[in-house]
C-alpha cells in the first residue's frame, strides 16, 4: 500500500489507526531501504514479516507476475503446480542472461535485484569473516566441484599453452575430478609427514613448476579445509610461488569461510603473492540446501570474465536461500556462529582427548587444522582394518553422520588415477584413525550424544549379587568404545555387524531373550538397551 492507500483507508476506518498501521509499514520499508542503499547485510536479523514483504515486493516485478503480462515466448515463467511456484516465492525467470550469469534480465526486474543483493551480502560477510580486500564474487547455483571446473575453464583462455595443474594432494573427489573435467591433467604433489601432521611439500611444488615450465601449467589448485590429519596448504608461500613464476592459483576453500584461519591464509596469500580466485560452498559456511557456492577473487574483472563463462541463464534457488538465511540471521547472528563453532571445536578436541585417553588411544595432534580432528585406532588388533571398517559400520548404524573411519592402505582410482592409502591424503599414513569436524552450526548435545552415547556402550543392570554389572563380567570399562567391544566381540566369539544383524557365531541369547527380538532392537535404532543387553549376556570372561 502506498500513501494514496492509506489515504484512501481513513475514510474507512479511524485515521488514528491507519496512520499507525502506516508508520508500522515505514519501519519494514525503512529496513528494505537501508539494505538497497547499503548493500550490506543488517547487523540485526529480520523478522519473517519484513523478509517476506521484501520478498513478495520482489517477486512482482518479475514479467511473470504481472497482472496484465501476455507470453509468448517459449520462456516466459510458466508454472504448471502452484506448489512450486510457492515453493520459489514466483521467482521463476532466474538469474542472468544467456551471456552472463550477472547480467541483469529485462523481463525479471525482481530477480535481476535480487541476484544484486544476494552478491553484495556475500561480500560483505566474506570480509567480515576475514578476507578484507576481497573486491568481487558471485553466487553460481552449482555446487564447490563444478565451479572450480568453471574457474579453470576461463584460465584455459588466457593460457592456450596449458596442460597441467599442479595439485597438493587431497583425497576428495570431487575436487579432482573438477580439473579431470576443465580438460587438464592433475599433477598430484605428495604431502610431507610433520609430527602427525601432513603438510604441503613446497620444494616439490616448486620444483615441478621448473620441470613442466610455467607456461604450461593452468594454475596451482590449493586447499583450505580440509579432513586431519591434514592441514590446509601452506597458502601465503604457495602464493609466492605463484606470483614468482607467473603461474596463477586457485583456492579449493570449501568449508572455510567459517573459520577465521582459513580466511586469514587466503588474505595474507593475497598480500604477499597470487590468489585469482577462492571458492567456497554455501551449504557447509551457511547452513542452506546443497547446491550452490560462491567464487570470490581480489581481481575484479577475472571474476567478472569467470561469471560470463557460465553459459546460460542460472537457477536463482541457492541465492534466494542464502539471502533469506543473511537477511534472518544479520551479521551479528552469523558470527554469533562463528564464535560457537570455534567453541565447539574445542569442546569436541577435549572430549576426544579423553576418549582416546581412556582406551589408550591418542587424538593426533594437528594445530593447524582449524575444523577437524582425528583420533587413532591403534588398539584394534588383529584384522585392524577389518574391524576399523565394522566401526565406521557400528557409526552408521547409529545414526552417526559426517565422522569418517579411516583404514590403512585403502586404493582408491578416481578418473583413471590410483591412490594409495585413499582417504588418508598419503600413500602410507602410520596408523588407521576417526575423524570427526566441529562445524558451523554444531551444538553442545551433538558432541555429548556422539562422544557418551553413539561412541559408548551403556552400562548393562546388575543382577543380584553382582555389583559389577556386565560389563565388568565381560572385563570391559565402563562405557566401552565401539573400537573395543569390536576386539572384545572377536574373543567373545560373536559378531556385530552394520544394520544390527547378528553373525552365526553368535552364543545363544539368555533364557526369556529371543534373537528376534535383539535384532528387532537393533534394527529400529532403539540401542537405549539392547547393546547392553546384548553384550551383558553374551560376553564371557
């Protein structure tokens, strides 16, 4: 409603009250104003009021909402389920042109705009997060992998000569297979064993620089975060490297933006040599559905020459999610996050460390991993690799997600190349491990519930004249790790297996305790009591 509206309602209803109901507008608007003219994200979250006002007042600037509009082209934001259209607040048209992923569409005003802010917020909070001389980035709805593979794919037009890209090794497919894909060959650079650490090894870096020749190599391809025991690439010296030879260097930065070392690697990199552009993914920095990422740069035009290689209009879902999750959360919400993300992993290192304690195992020691962290699985035994795989096993079937077992001498081939020890970023690693990140968004009760529940096995009910309970029948300490109830399984002469099924050597069950219903139990996920029940009566001494 505009000011004739309001003019118009006073007739109708007391002016007293319209006008209040009119500065009750203004201060949503006074919002909306502020952020256009800004282009920065608010300090303070919005209200869901005021987001979808901004939103609706969006949406119907768009062509396909106009209540006049006569299509007939073959584009012209048509919608067959009124669901999806909701689904999208009718934003239907998009992004960009089909030259420019942030070109502006004639037809689709309100998306056009929408693209704009979404870009400049995340701007604003890359700097915020530690990047201050960022000068440029855009939101590409594909997710880290594939725009990468865009960044290479407009260096191949500055570089026609060409042919590799020089790569610390990390095992992550998807950011190999990113340069399989851009056409060019990965020239994998071991990485140096330091303490327990894996670290960039810089003379072979630079030393197959001299081989290839500058001229025919695409880019350095580096990495911020990452799965310890590796740390993030030694950035600021890569990126003199880079700057010495000419070469020019990409920053795999996947899920660093919420941690303030990573962005501070790539601003002192930047400041003392090469950086062209650093990408990171919107689902694991803000919390939205997977598919988008952000490619930021402090060369304003290459970003500019990177989102006119995206052919073709672009899904405007992945920017429209970040913009509400920005605009919801303000800057000071975001780092609110920040700060208990970095709590949380610090909180999820101390309980480790006592965990591994506990059962003479040994949290590895990596300072310079700011998210991740690992612990060894030493103590296994016989057929550790074996066992290490039914752990990750036991995890899954406890609903554990996003912790990683890691057994030694996996071979992996990935687009025709083979890697030894996959998963462990080297060929011989010294020890299997669990890995497990403290990421943004996790809370206390996640490390509680993984650490003293999923990674524990209750203490079973006494019997009378027992006071020891089961589990000191069975010779184990109380709250036992998976890792040891697997080696205790082996000596009981039972087997537990993922999926809760239970393996022919297992003992018969107790009298009044059926097989189907332990297995019943175990497959409903109800593990309150029938791992205690089960390994309470069937462990032997």
């Amino acid at each position: 409603m505009n000011r004739e509206s309001f003019a118009a309602g006073e007739r109708l209803v007391s002016p007293a009250y319209v006008r209040q109901g009119c500065e009750a507008r203004r201060s949503h608007e006074h919002l909306v104003r502020l952020l256009l003219e800004k282009g920065k994200c608010p300090e303070d979250g919005w209200d869901e009021s005021t987001l979808e006002l901004f939103l609706h007042e969006l949406a119907i600037m768009d062509s396909n909402n106009f209540l006049g509009n006569c299509g007939v082209g073959e584009r012209e934001g048509r919608v067959a389920s009124a669901l999806v259209a909701r689904r999208h607040y009718r934003f239907i048209h998009g992004i960009g042109r089909s030259g420019d992923i942030s070109a502006v569409q004639p037809k689709a005003a309100g998306s056009s705009l929408l693209n704009k802010i979404t870009n400049s917020l995340v701007l604003d909070i890359i700097k915020l997060a530690g990047v201050h001389t960022v000068t440029n980035c855009f939101v590409v709805p594909m997710a880290t992998g594939m725009s990468l593979t865009l960044c290479f794919l407009t260096l191949r037009h500055r570089r026609p000569k060409a042919k590799y890209i020089i790569w610390p090794r990390i095992d992550q497919k998807s950011c190999f297979k990113s340069m399989i894909t851009a056409g060019f060959e990965p020239v994998v650079i071991e990485n140096v064993l330091e303490g327990d650490e894996l670290r960039t090894d810089l003379e072979a870096v630079e030393a197959k620089v001299r081989e290839l020749g500058p001229d025919h190599i695409l880019c350095v391809h580096s990495t911020t975060s990452c799965f310890a025991p590796r740390v993030p690439d030694r950035l600021e010296e890569l990126a003199v490297i880079c700057a010495d030879y000419g070469i020019p260097h990409v920053v795999n930065n996947a899920y660093g933006v919420q941690s303030s070392k990573c962005m501070h690697l790539i601003q002192q990199g930047a400041r003392v040599g090469r950086i062209d552009a650093f990408v990171q993914s919107l689902d694991k920095n803000f919390m939205v559905p997977v598919g988008g990422a952000i490619i930021a740069g402090f060369n304003d035009s290459f970003i500019q020459e990177i989102s006119k290689m995206y052919p073709g209009r672009a899904s405007a879902s992945p920017s429209l999610d970040v913009l509400i999750t920005l605009l919801s959360l303000g800057s000071n919400g975001y780092k609110k996050l920040l700060k208990e993300r970095k709590e949380m992993f610090s909180y999820l290192s101390s309980q480790l460390k006592k965990l591994s304690e506990t059962y003479n195992e040994r949290l590895l020691h990596t300072p310079h991993n700011p998210i991740s962290l690992a612990m060894t699985l030493k103590t296994l035994g016989e057929d550790e690799d074996k066992a290490v795989t039914q752990l990750g096993s036991m995890l899954f079937t406890r609903q554990v997600s996003g912790a990683r077992v890691v057994p030694l001498g996996s071979v992996q081939t990935v687009s025709g190349y083979t890697f030894q020890g996959f998963m462990s970023h080297t060929n011989n690693y010294p020890c299997a491990y669990l890995n497990a990140a403290a990421a943004i968004g996790m809370k206390t009760q996640d490390v509680d519930l993984f650490i003293k529940d999923r990674l524990s096995v209750r203490r079973a009910p006494c019997q009378q004249g027992d006071p020891g309970g089961g589990h000191r029948r069975a010779g184990l300490p109380l709250g036992s790790s998976l890792a040891f109830v697997l080696r205790a399984n082996r000596t009981a002469g039972f087997l537990l297996v993922g999926g809760g099924s239970l393996q022919p050597r297992t003992p018969p069950p107790p009298t009044g305790v059926t097989r189907r219903q332990i297995q019943l139990s175990l497959r409903t996920q109800d593990l309150a009591h029938a791992p205690a029940l089960l390994y309470y009566k069937t462990f032997r001494t």
